[in-house]
C-alpha cells in the first residue's frame, strides 16, 4: 500500500464498516485500565471533523480514572475550522483551569481535525498549552491526501486551500508535538499524519483504524503514556 495521496478505497470501506461499532465504542465503552498518571495535569481532548465530546468519552474517561484532569473541548460538533474558533478555545483553557484549580497549562490532543485545531492554538498561544498530540491529524503535505476534505468543503463552507484564520499546517508549534499514524487509517494517508523531519518531535505508529484512535484500548494506552511532561 501506498502512504502518499488518499488512503486506499479497501482501508475507506473498512472504515465505513466499522463506524457504528467504533463509534459506540469510542463513547460508550468500558475504561481502559491505565497507570496512575501526574494528578495535577490538565488534559483537553479536541474532537474530529463533525464528532463531538461524546466521540471522545471513553479516553476521557480512561485518563481521568488514571489520575488525569481530563476535558472535553465543550463547543458541541466540530464542523470545520471558524474565524473566532482559537479564541473560543482560549476560553475553554480557561474554564477548565478555573474548573479545577490547577492554573498549569494542559496537554491538548487532538482526533483528526482536532488535531489541527489542537497545532494551530499552539501556535497562537504557545504559553497556554504544554504539549500537543495528534492522532491521525493531517497536518503535512498535501490537504487533500485524505478522504475527507470534499465533505469539510461542503460543511465547513470554505476551501481546504482558504480556512478562515492564517495558518501553515505542517509548521510546528513552539511546543513539543507528538504525532500519531497508523498505516491502517482509510481516512488520513499515513504521510500526512506522521509529517517530515521539522514538523512534529516525535511520531508514533498505531495499528488502527482512524475511528479507533479514541476507541481501541491499545491506542488510548499509548496516547495515555504519551501525555508525561519532560522534567
């Protein structure tokens, strides 16, 4: 299999497949056993392109019964990316330090387009996030090298090519980046979500699906481990 352009049609169709049951996993299953983590690290989990918290309930879930202040981004479905939206996470950060007296930066992960989300805030307020991790985030190279980009159009109402804030997506944020990939996404062309020497500090492999980034408990463990501040 090819990692440059769009993921292959099987890879797109095993996703199709599986959406329900991943989805319903993704928000209803059980935790996922974890190491007891740092008590005292916020967390702000950023959902994919038309998903919502619930998509990203049981790795919340799973990280704040590990000890983690773990959050959603409360703005309802993420429909694409709006002019005011890194001011709108912002005051999410905010909001989540009031709400739990821990006045440290969190660590921001983000599904999908989350994860752009997730870089780009970085970059606009790189005092305001310690870390940011991605999963199957397609932040390098070329934007349509995934199969979603003709949907975002439609929704989102602009141009992959024109979002509505300035940005260069495969430029890394200020802060440590973690990037990860899977050869098995049939969404998002491993190339894109991996990014090259420069864009992103440390990329890892995942095997699955790109709906099971936030749904399989091999993967939520891994983005789990990943999150550790750097003394």
């Amino acid at each position: 299999m090819s990692e440059h352009g769009a993921p292959a049609l099987p890879l797109l169709a095993r996703e199709v497949v599986s959406y329900g049951a991943m989805r319903m996993l993704a928000r209803f299953g059980t935790t996922v056993p974890l190491p007891v983590m740092d008590a005292e690290q916020l967390v702000l989990i950023i959902p994919g392109f038309m998903a919502d918290d619930g998509t990203t309930g049981r790795l919340r879930r799973s990280l704040c019964n590990a000890g983690y202040h773990a959050y959603g981004w409360g703005l309802g479905r993420n429909r694409g990316i709006k002019a005011d939206l890194l001011d709108q996470i912002d005051a999410r950060v905010n909001a989540i330090q009031t709400d739990s007296g821990i006045s440290r930066p969190p660590v921001i992960i983000g599904w999908s387009l989350g994860g752009l989300v997730a870089r780009e805030y970085a970059k606009f307020a790189p005092h305001r996030a310690a870390k940011v991790i991605t999963m199957g985030s397609p932040f390098s190279g070329d934007i349509r090298h995934n199969n979603a980009w003709r949907a975002y159009e439609v929704i989102a109402r602009h141009s992959v090519d024109d979002p509505p804030i300035e940005t260069i997506l495969k430029e890394k944020p200020q802060v440590p980046t973690i990037a990860f990939w899977s050869r098995q996404d049939g969404v998002v062309s491993p190339t894109s979500a991996r990014g090259e020497l420069g864009e992103v500090d440390q990329q890892i492999e995942l095997d699955c699906t790109h709906m099971a980034f936030v749904s399989k408990p091999s993967a939520i463990a891994a983005v789990a481990a990943a999150i550790p501040l750097e003394n």
